[in-house]
C-alpha cells in the first residue's frame, strides 16, 4: 500500500515552532503529527461553524499553551524549561543541566537565572 501523505512546507515564527515542539512532545507526538492533528481540529464542523452569527468568537487571542517559557535568549529557554519541566529535556539538556546544578552546589552558588547565563556562555565557548 503506497503512503498516502503529502508534504507541506510552512514558515512560521521561531516562537511559534519553539511552543508547538514542545507541545507536541507533552503529547507524544512529533512536529508533524501535532501539526496535522491540528489541522484536522481547525477543519472539524464545529470549526467551520464559528463564522455564524450565533457563535461568539473571542475578540483577542488566546495565550499560547506555556507561552511563559518563551524567550529570546536560548539560555532562558533553556533555564525556564529546566526549572518547571526537566522531563522536557533531552539527554544531552540533562547532561548539561546536571553539570550546572553541581557546580553551583560545588561552589555554594545559588541556581539563578544569572548564574545559568554565565555557565552556559561558558559551555558555548
């Protein structure tokens, strides 16, 4: 049986695509399959019925789904998903994350944000 999948190409903002992998691997599922998933949530009937006068759409957007975890510096996104969702991260995060966490009980530091910042700049290197 031949695959009946298509390919679509989307540009979306680096936000965006940051929030929806993370999304979609709360919810076991990849990029692709969250992606499709909500597509076919956005072409359901009741979907396609929220045009009606009868229906009432709200006027301004939603937040995005853990859209406080979003920053533009990587190093906050990294840190602000370490501290509320280790689970999220994957093998090597947790390497690193590790290593940070026994340097600064090493060096009687506290885990900050600040403290975060200059280790991974330092691991960049």
């Amino acid at each position: 049986m031949q695959d009946d999948k298509t390919s679509l190409t989307v540009h979306i903002d680096a936000k965006t695509h940051w929030l929806a992998y993370y999304a979609a691997r709360e919810n076991g599922l990849t990029l692709a399959e969250f992606v499709e998933s909500l597509i076919r949530e956005g072409i359901t009937r009741k979907a396609m019925l929220a045009d009606e006068p009868n229906v009432s759409v709200p006027r301004s957007p939603e937040p995005l789904w853990n859209e406080g975890l979003w920053d533009e510096d990587e190093a906050t996104r990294f840190f602000l998903v370490a501290v509320s969702h280790t689970d999220w991260l994957s093998r090597s995060e947790s390497k690193l994350w590790s290593e940070y966490c026994s340097e600064m009980t090493r060096s009687k530091k506290k885990i900050n944000l600040k403290t975060f910042r200059q280790f991974f700049a330092s691991e960049r290197k």
